[in-house]
C-alpha cells in the first residue's frame, strides 16, 4: 500500500477540495496549519455522529468520502493514523496526505487550545508513526509494558482497574523477558514503547527494561507515562537520560505541587518530558457481563480510545489494556482470543507472526461483553477521581 504523502501548499491538488480527516485535537493543528499556508479546510470527516460542526466546518461522515474519493484529504490522528488510512484507500480515495510538514511549521500558541499545545510540542510522536507507515511489515504504533499493578492513586475511574487491586505487585521483569524478546523478533517497528503501570516509578527496576531496549533498532522511542507522584531513583534518572526516551506526565489537577517538584529534578537531570492536563475522561463503566451482539461490539470497539491499545502484560499481548488486566484480577473469564500468549508460545514463527496479525486486524473483542465502551469523542466525567480504598469485586474465573 502507498504512503502518504505530506501535504504542503505546493503539493495539493488544487482543483479538489481538502478535507482533514479527524475533528478533534490533530484537527485543530491541521486547521491552523492550513490557515499559516492561507488555507481553509472544505470540511472535516469523522466518524463521530454527534460533531457536526468543528471550527465552523461542516463534519461529514466516512460514508460521503465515496463521492469524493479524488479529495485532498489530510489524517489528522496519532493512535489511529494506520487504521485510517486503510480506510480511505479501500474506499478509493487518491489523495491522501499527513501531517508530518504541517507539524514542523512554526504554530502561533495563541491559535491553540491548551490540549493543541501539548499535541504540538509532542508532535514527533505523530511524524515517527508517519515515517514507519507500511502494508507489508508488522508494525504497532504503540505497545504499552506494564511494570506495576501499584499506583500512587486510586483512580475510581482508572481505565486500567488499579484501584481493584486487593494486594497489587510490581511485575518481575526477568521472569517476562524472553517473552518481550520473542514479540520483538517477529515484528518490524514499534513506534513507542510506553513504559507504564499503575505508577511505574514505584518498581525500583523499571530502569532495567530502558536499559535493555533503548538501542534495539525495532523501538523507534520509549514513553514513560507517570502520574507525577513520584521522584525516580537514580538508577531510574539515569535511564531516562537516554536518548530515545521521554516521560509523558499525567496531570489530573490533583498532585499539582508533587508534579512541580518532579518537573524540576526531571529539568535538572536534563531529562525530556511531556505534561498533560487532563479534565475528564472517557466512561468504560462496569465489568459485568452485556451480552452485546457481534454488531454491537463492532460498534463499541470503533468508537473506543483503547482499541489499539496494545498492552503486553506478564508474558502475554492483549489488544485492550482493561481486558488485560480485567483478566488478571480474574473478573472476567481467560478470554484467549483477545490475547497472543508469547509466554508459553509453542508454535512457529509463522504461525505466532499470523496470530499478531490477527490481533491487529480484529474489529471487535469478546472482551468488550464487559465494557461500557470508553468513546473517543465522548469524555463524560472527571478525570482523576479518587476513592478511599480498594474497590470491592467478585473474582469470578
């Protein structure tokens, strides 16, 4: 399959109308993009029912791209870029641009939400998954490594389920490490290797697994994903050093002064780093069981922030972070299908490159039976609200 191609002002058929593809935060930097180049958007296309005006720009529906299949259409999205643009070329569409230039333009921060000036700062994540784009070889544009089940906070809402855990542990590493290895043997790139938990600066070893990956030529980068609660110790500065590496931290507008003091040593250290705010989050509701149809998992899992978020836990690949660790607490049943286990993998390398594939390919999960169905477009209550203790649950399987 070709690539994109990245749009600049020259290089766009101007004859056909441009359409960002993507009404939400990539969207805001592509409007201002184009609007640096003395270009406006004709519309946006998103698969979100409910936006029908972004920017003051009509949002039209995936479906009406077959009746302008010759569009300018410019991928304004990070986590589902591959997936978008198999869409539009099984569609038929011809033109189909990225970011990538667009992002390296000179943005005015006063044009940007605070949400679009965090994007743009941590724009290279958009532009490594754009240079590594490619039909023919394996690639996951993030695989998130669980360290810990602990964490600093008891997030009510956590889409990971950490405050379920009773009694919750640091994950050995030593004991997943051949599993990791045979997973980085049968794939071509992953684009970001997200180092997380829980809180992963609570395994006094996470350092170990930097150290380990950070010059292995199929990791393009590694992302430390922190609440902020936590100053590392040195073994783990020292790791975070490396060149390939940046900690994204996670600001729920509740440990503001903790954050602040980790920013300073990360500063100090000459450490890269990304913050985020978040205000809410998406609603994945309970683990019990829905008995949705086929259709309506379908339905749920393209909408769903999470459905590529490929989550390698104690020696398994889960396609779903929350099914990944719903199994574990044993809450819902050893679901295999959702699930590559590298661990204990008896088969050929044919055969395990066959069922990664798969894996990427699914369009719903059994899995998603126990999920309310965290949308994309639809972040419903506060982020980071807290609870007392444990959540209380049924360990059913």
């Amino acid at each position: 399959m070709d690539k994109t191609v990245s749009f600049n002002k020259e290089r766009y058929v101007k004859s056909e109308p441009i359409i960002i593809y993507g009404a939400s935060v990539y969207g805001e930097l592509a409007y201002v993009a184009l609007k640096q180049m003395g270009l406006k958007p004709d519309c946006y296309c998103d698969r979100s029912k409910d936006i029908k005006e972004y920017f003051g720009v009509k949002v039209i529906c995936p479906e009406e791209l077959n009746i302008k299949k010759n569009a300018n259409i410019i991928i304004a999205s990070a986590d589902f870029f591959y997936e978008i643009r198999k869409i539009l070329k099984e569609t038929g569409c011809n033109h189909l641009f990225d970011m990538a230039e667009m992002l390296r333009l000179n943005l005015p921060k006063e044009l940007l939400s605070h949400r679009a000036q965090e994007m743009y700062a941590n724009r290279q994540h958009y532009i490594d998954i754009v240079e590594n784009q490619s039909e023919e070889k394996m690639v996951f544009n993030r695989i998130q490594y669980v360290v810990s089940e602990r964490c600093t906070l008891k997030c009510k809402d956590c889409t990971h389920l950490m405050p379920y855990y009773q009694y919750p542990q640091d994950v050995d590493f030593n004991k997943y490490k051949a599993a990791f290895n045979l997973l980085l043997e049968n794939v071509d790139c992953i684009v970001d290797l997200r180092i997380l938990g829980g809180e992963p600066f609570m395994n006094s070893a996470m350092g170990d697994i930097i150290e380990w990956y950070h010059d292995n030529r199929k990791i393009q980068g590694i992302s430390v994903y922190t609440n902020g609660t936590i100053i590392p110790n040195e073994n783990i500065l020292k790791a975070l050093q490396k060149e390939k590496v940046k900690v994204h931290v996670s600001n729920y507008k509740i440990n503001e002064d903790k954050i602040k003091s980790l920013i300073t040593v990360l500063d100090e250290s000459h450490i890269r780093y990304f913050v985020r705010t978040y205000d809410a989050w998406q609603d994945a509701g309970g683990m019990e069981f829905r008995n949705y149809s086929p259709d309506q998992k379908k339905e749920i899992f393209s909408h769903c922030f999470e459905r590529n978020g490929f989550t390698f836990f104690k020696g398994k690949l889960h396609r779903c972070p929350r099914a990944a660790h719903a199994m574990n607490l044993r809450a819902i049943p050893d679901i295999k299908e959702d699930y590559v286990d590298l661990l204990d993998w008896k088969g050929t390398e044919e055969d395990l490159k066959v069922q990664l594939r798969n894996l990427q390919e699914k369009t719903w999960l059994e899995s998603c039976n126990y999920c309310g169905g965290p949308n994309n477009h639809t972040q419903s209550i506060p982020a980071g609200r807290q609870v007392s203790e444990p959540i209380k649950y049924e360990a059913k399987y």
